[in-house]
C-alpha cells in the first residue's frame, strides 16, 4: 500500500523550509507519514536521493514547493513510479503548480484521496552521432537546440519528412505542458496541457518562412545539425544541464510511454491560470 506523501522542496524558493515543516505538521496530524527531501540542501534531518530513490515506491504523491523548475525535476524521478505531483508555487510563473501558498488547506484534501489525475504526455530524447547513439533522456517540458553563442543552421523532420530548414538561434521541441515556457517565449502557441501533440518553435529563425509547428503525437521529430553552417551547438531537456552538439548530429524526438501525473484539488481552469499568469485581470 502506497502511504507515503513525499515533501520535496527547493530551499531556495521556500527559505528554512518554512511552508514544507508547516505542510508536514499539517499532514501529521492527519496521521499520514512524511518524508522531505531537498533539491538543494546539506541538511542531515532530510533525506538523501538514494533514500528517496528507496521511498518512491511506497509514495502516494510527492508536493513540491517551488516553481515550475521544481516540478520539473520532481518529474524526473516521479515518471519511474508513477507517482503524482502536487505543486505548490513558490516561484514567478508557476504554470504547472495547482496551488498557491494560500491555498495550502486543499492539501488536506488531497491526503483524504479527495483529488484527481491528469497525465501529461512526456518526451523521449535521442541524440546520435554518426549513426550511434550518444545520449537519451526524456523530457516533461522541453527540448531546446541552441547555438553557443552563434547562429546555427537546422533541418527539421517529421516521420522522415522534411518539414521546415533554417539559420537561427535554435529550436524548442515542446509538450503541450512546456507550450508556455521557453516556445511560448520564442513565439510558439499555447496549448492545452492535457493534450497530446508535439510543438516545434524556431528561435530568431534568419527567415520569415520559419513557423511554429503542432504536430500529432505519434510523429518521431528529427532535427539535424549543421548545413550550410557549421557551428557548434548544446542541447537542454527540460533545463537540466548542457549537452555539446556537433555539425552533423540528429537529435530524434518522439512521445514516450511514461507519463507525469499531477493532481488536481481546486476547480480552476487553465484558461483563468494562463490569464493570470500573463498579467491579464477580468
């Protein structure tokens, strides 16, 4: 039986751990056992990642509380055990938390199995390099190719078909969930983060031809590096580190078979979340 809420919490948004220890008393006296861990902190009380690594299987849901780069992270070691996410925002935009600090009392609900699911679709990420495979990965948010420092040159496929060739700073290859991160930013559409479809967004593209792309989920989206320009360039899924990549190197981009799932206790809508977020008022 899965009766664990894990508290995972980026110190750096929730300074002391102050909202976590609130939320774990809050927890504790409904009788649910509690264990935080911490993205960044030295503090001996908390546990440790292979510790959470031997928690996760007995988790019932894990809360973050930071930003969107929280969940992000959380997501990266959730998909493995289906473990949903309840986010608390603590961050500046917070797109994907479901809760505010001042919502904290619906975390009483959620411990009572009072919630829902939504599961998000995720991508998987393959870089190769003269027909081997070099690296993986899969993404929650995104994937971005981006020159270091100068304009490279990109042709993007879909199923093998070319679908768009350009000189830019780089391309998005998004969720429906990372629509409004960095491709919302470059230009990209918003898209519904229940639904399933790939997003491809030039960045500064050097050609006015260049548009966003939404593609069906099943399509497997390659994007080759270096034409007719031959500059050096890095990859990063969902934000997590650099990858260097060469003229020449195809990253291959497809729908995974794992899913990040997160809960849901309040009534709002995305449309309202997104007005909000943007600085717009009714």
């Amino acid at each position: 039986m899965k009766n664990t809420i894990i508290l995972y919490a980026n110190a750096e948004r929730d300074v002391g751990f102050e909202m976590t220890r609130r939320v774990e008393k809050m927890l504790s006296k409904l009788g649910r056992r509690v264990v935080i861990c911490p993205m960044f902190a030295d503090d001996k009380s908390l546990i440790t990642k292979a510790e959470l690594d031997q928690t996760l299987p007995h988790a019932e849901m894990i809360i973050t509380f930071g930003g969107d780069g929280t969940i992000l992270k959380a997501a990266r070691v959730s998909a493995e055990y289906d473990v949903p996410i309840l986010g608390v925002n603590m961050g500046s935009k917070g797109f994907m938390a479901e809760l505010e600090t001042e919502d904290i009392a619906l975390i009483e609900q959620a411990a009572r199995g009072e919630y829902g699911i939504d599961r998000r679709m995720m991508l998987d990420v393959e870089l190769t390099r003269d027909g081997e495979t070099v690296y993986t990965d899969f993404a929650l948010n995104d994937v971005v190719i981006s020159g270091a420092n100068k304009v490279i040159d990109l042709t993007l496929f879909g199923n093998g078909q070319k679908i768009s060739h350009f000189s830019g700073d780089g391309a998005v290859i998004a969720t429906p969930t990372g629509s409004t991160a960095y491709s919302m930013a470059a230009g990209g559409p918003i898209v519904e983060p229940s639904a399933y479809n790939i997003i491809i967004t030039p960045i500064c593209a050097h050609v006015l031809e260049a548009k966003p792309f939404v593609l069906a989920p099943d399509r497997r989206v390659s994007v080759e590096i270096g034409h007719r320009k031959q500059n050096s360039a890095y990859m990063s899924v969902d934000g997590c580190g650099l990858v260097g990549v060469l003229h020449g190197d195809v990253v291959n981009v497809n729908r995974s078979e794992k899913f990040t799932q997160f809960v849901r206790v309040s009534n709002s809508s995305f449309y309202k979340k997104v007005s909000e977020k943007l600085g717009e008022r009714s």
